[in-house]
C-alpha cells in the first residue's frame, strides 16, 4: 500500500492510499490545502486539529452545495424527459390516405367517352359554321 506525503495548511503528513489511487489522494488533499489556507490567512496560525476540521467542514458545505444543485439539475432533467416521453405520445398516427387505383379497361373507357366528345364537338362546331354561313347568305 503507497504511502503519499501530503501538505495541508503548511503541515506535512503522510497517508496510505490503495495501489492506482495516489492521484485522486493528492487531488483530495489539494483541495483540503485551499480551504486550510484560507482559514491560515483570515485567522493565522491554528492547532493542527482544529485547522482540518474546519478545512474539512468547509468542503462539506461546498459539497452540499453542489448536491443541492445536482439534484435540482436532475429534477429538472427528470421534467423534459417526461415532458418528451408526452411530446412522443402526443404525436398523432400519420393519417392513412388511400388512392383510388383506376383499372386499365376504366382508363380505357374515359379515352374513349373523350374522344367520342371531342368528335360531337367538333360537329357541333362544323354545324354551327353552316348554319352562321346560311344567314349570311340569306
């Protein structure tokens, strides 16, 4: 087991960790370090015991804080998930629209009632110039 010195509010101290966590040791005393040199320079020079004690008490605050704010993020996180899962369940079906297939035989057939018209058409409109000619004449 490694055994990783350590300085806290100017002290040195030496602590056992387990093998591969040296790194988050030092990062943890660090920040016991910051909170001590604090307390150092607004108070002075305290007993060592007291000194981390507070240090101590004031990362707890800071944790606090921050477990405050993580659970308020995850609440909200909580609300838009169910606020999507809604959105998701609240999406209509797409609306089924059915095209009417026409067979060939009815296309057929319109082809030729078109053609059939276009023939009395064509008729009416020869008998209507006959008739135009006959009162001009007359």
């Amino acid at each position: 087991m490694p055994e990783i010195e350590v300085e806290i509010g100017g002290r040195t101290f030496e602590v056992a960790c387990q093998e591969g966590e040296e790194h988050y040791l030092k990062f943890a005393a660090k920040m016991l370090d910051e909170e001590a040199s604090v307390l150092t320079s607004q108070i002075g020079r305290i007993p060592e015991a007291r000194m981390l004690l507070m240090a101590g008490l004031m990362l707890a605050d800071k944790t606090a804080g921050m477990q405050d704010k993580l659970r308020e993020a995850e609440d909200k996180l909580m609300e838009k998930d169910a606020e999507l899962d809604q959105m998701r369940n609240a999406q209509a079906e797409p609306k089924r629209v059915e095209v009417p297939v026409l067979p060939d035989n009815v296309t057929d057939a319109m082809a030729e009632l078109a053609a059939r018209a276009e023939a009395l058409a064509d008729q009416v409109e020869g008998g209507a110039g006959d008739w135009e000619e006959e009162e001009e004449n007359a």
